[in-house]
C-alpha cells in the first residue's frame, strides 16, 4: 500500500546509475567493508599508541614503576611493581610514612634520683607508704612534671583531681611537695581502704573506689596502668639497693 499502480510504475521513466565522469581512474586502497573495518581498527590502535606515549601513560626509570592520568580525578596515579605485586599510590610521587617502634626502658641507674627525693621520704614516712610506689605511682602519672594537666583535669606530679587535691587539703596542686603529700596521703587511705591489697588501691586511685567495688576486684581498663606501676616501683627500690 502505498498508492501507486502497476501500470503507473511501468510508466515511470526511470534511467540507469551511471557513474560519474570524474570517477573514473579513481584509486582506493579499500576492497571489502571487512577490510574497511581493519583499517579503521588499526588506526584506532596507532592514536592509542600515540596518546600512550605522549603523556598520558608513563613508565618510570625504575623497572615496574608505571604513571597515567586517572580520567575522573585527573590526578596522576602511579603503580609500583613490587615482588610481583602492585602498589598504588595517589600521587605521582610515592609516599612511604616510616614508623618507628620505639622501645622506653627503664634502668635502675637512670631511677637513683628524682628532682623530688625529699618530699617523697618525707611523705613516704609521714603515711606509712613505700617510698618506690609513691614514685612508681609519680612516673606513671606524670613522669614527675608538677604542670602536668591530664584531659580530664587531673593536676601536678600525683595527677591529683581539683575536688580530691581540695579533699586531700592541697591549696596547690601545682606546687611539688603540697602535691607529692597530697597524693602519699591518697594512696595510704586507698590501701586502708582495701585491707592493704596494693593492686585494688591502686585501681581505686586510678579509677576511684566506687569503680573497683562495683566491679568486684580490678577493672579491666587499670590493669596496664597497675602494671606499670609495679614495674615501675621494683625499679626504684632497685636503684635504691644499687
């Protein structure tokens, strides 16, 4: 159906396809549309090359380094080749962030002395507490800086809290000798307190009595802190000998 009759189309005056004049002679290297579609894959393939080297894709002096242009950042990203694996990195240049493990020990000759003896003895005598816990309890808290200010306000070389430092009759936490007392003074109620268990008092003045009897013994978060504490006294009762 399109409307025409069979007698109006043997009408229809029709002349053959002749080519034209200026084509004749004309050369072509294309035979085949298969061939057509060879030819425009390897021109394909020959800009590919020709951006590759230009630029956007690099290799590195160093063997296995590789460099391209990520298309959606635009940035470089750069791929090591390292013991048949691939890195990233985000940049053109690799970043490497060295860490260090460093390793504080402590030795008996470095622990004969502190800038505070005095007021240690003289608090250890005052309470009856062992003068190397007063400062294993001081290392561990401050490493004996009387302007030490903790994150949750603890204060001075005991890291004494303002309502405990008031409690404890401290007018200055930030004066050495007031605070050294206040806290000899601390602990010696702490060990009073749970019968003399040095673990427990310490927990208590780490975490407060309310903590450790709630918990029924040693909360989990003060078991390095009474830890180091320990190890920390053993060592100044050993330089002491020494």
């Amino acid at each position: 159906g399109c409307g025409l009759t069979t007698q109006a189309i043997s009408t229809l005056q029709i002349k053959p396809l002749v080519t034209h004049h200026g084509e004749s002679g004309r050369h072509t290297s294309i035979t085949s549309f298969e061939a057509a579609l060879q030819t425009q894959k390897e021109t394909e393939q020959t800009a590919q090359k020709t951006s590759s080297e230009s630029g956007d894709t690099s290799t590195n002096s160093r063997s296995g380094v590789v460099t391209y242009k990520d298309p959606s950042t635009g940035s470089n990203v750069q791929y090591v080749e390292s013991q048949g694996a691939k890195k990233t990195s985000t940049s053109s240049t690799s970043r490497s962030k060295s860490t260090s493990n460093k390793v504080t020990t402590t030795t008996a000759s470095s622990m004969k002395t502190t800038p505070y003896d005095s007021y240690f003895k003289k608090a250890a005598k005052k309470y009856g507490v062992d003068e190397s816990l007063l400062k294993g309890i001081a290392k561990a808290e401050s490493n004996f800086n009387p302007k030490d200010v903790s994150s949750s306000g603890a204060m001075g070389i005991m890291q004494l809290m303002p309502d405990t430092a008031r409690g404890l009759g401290v007018d200055d936490p930030f004066d050495p000798e007031q605070n050294i007392m206040g806290g000899a003074k601390c602990i010696a109620q702490k060990l009073k307190e749970f019968q003399g268990n040095v673990k427990l008092a310490l927990a208590a003045y780490n975490a407060g009595s309310g903590t450790v009897r709630r918990t029924g013994g040693i909360p989990s978060q003060c078991k390095s802190y009474i830890s180091k504490v320990l190890s920390y006294q053993e060592a100044f009762k050993t330089a002491k000998k020494s």
